[in-house]
C-alpha cells in the first residue's frame, strides 16, 4: 500500500491521481493524519488541520457509497473530514508560481447532491493574501460538473481552505481530486 500512496502523493504536483489504479489499495477510510504527510513529504507538502477536522486522501468509490463524487483523473479525491466551519492549509516548502485545482464533478442521487461554501487562498511567505476563489453552496438535483480554479502568485507558500456546511452539506470543505503546482 506504501508505494501506491507515494504513487499518488508522487502525482500531486501534476495531480492527485493519474490513474483509478492507485486507489485500489487504500484503506477505506482513507489516509490522514502523519500518514498523509509523510506521503506528500518528498513533494514538499505539508496539510496543516485540526485534529477534529482531518484532511484526507480517500478512493472516492467509499464516499456515501461511491454515488457522490467523480475525479477528473480517477477514483483519488482530498477532502475533509468533521464540523462546521472547517479549515485546513496546504504548506509547500518552496514559493509556486500557480496552484490549480479541481472542485470535484458531484453526481446527484435520488435526493440530490450539496456541496458547501468554500474559499481557497493563497499566501504569501508574510501571511499576505495573494488571490482567493470560491464557490456559494451548490444543492442540485442533477450532477454538478467538476470546476476548475486557478490562484497566481508568485511567491505562494501556503493555500489555505475554509468551508462551511452550515450543518447540511454532505461534506465540510471543497472536495478536490486534481492538483497542479508550478513552482
């Protein structure tokens, strides 16, 4: 299981996954916590959340029974876990140029499918806002197609992510499954 989670961490400065393959392997609850950061480590990838509130990389085909979610380049997605609001960072060790990033496609069951408001900001290495985008809260009844974004820099070393379920939405944050960082 190591070689294909360093197999997708390997993936995130192109993408979160390359290939449905690599998620065959992960535990069905995902991987967090040390585990996930020792994984994005050789990459120079840190997530920073609170304990109660973890990021984690997960096959989307164990999200609410693989009828919520799908990547644009794969089964792998990065989303997190807990309450609301919710916030988590993503610290890369060298400033980037560009971060883009997809919001995964929601596929819409009987019910519907929601998705909650969220931000995305860069940052600089002095804590300043370099650029932020976003989305209102989606609730559809029919799928949502995948949306990218993009935040500029230079000098970004730190994207930090904020959502809000407001107590509803199925998930407390963005769910992303495509990363692209230009250093």
């Amino acid at each position: 299981m190591k070689s294909r989670l360093a197999a997708a961490a390997a993936g995130l400065a192109l993408a979160l996954t390359t290939a449905a393959a690599v998620a065959q392997d992960f535990p069905r609850e995902g991987v967090k916590g040390a585990e996930l950061n020792a994984v994005f480590r050789p990459k120079g990838i840190t997530f920073e959340a609170p304990a109660d509130q973890p990021v984690v990389l997960m096959d989307s085909r164990y999200v609410y029974g693989g009828d919520a979610l799908a990547g644009a380049r794969g089964d792998v997605v990065l989303l997190q876990q807990g309450g609301h609001p919710c916030q988590y960072a993503m610290v890369f060790d060298r400033p980037a140029v560009d971060f883009a990033f997809n919001r995964s496609r929601l596929v819409a069951g009987p019910s519907g499918v929601t998705h909650p408001v969220w931000t995305a900001t860069a940052m600089d290495a002095d804590g300043h806002a370099l650029g932020s985008v976003g989305e209102a809260e989606i609730r559809s009844y029919t799928d949502v197609p995948a949306q990218r974004f993009t935040l500029s820099g230079p000098g970004i070393v730190r994207i930090v992510f904020w959502g809000d379920d407001k107590g509803f939405d199925g998930f407390c944050n963005v769910v992303t499954d495509t990363a692209d960082v230009t250093y």
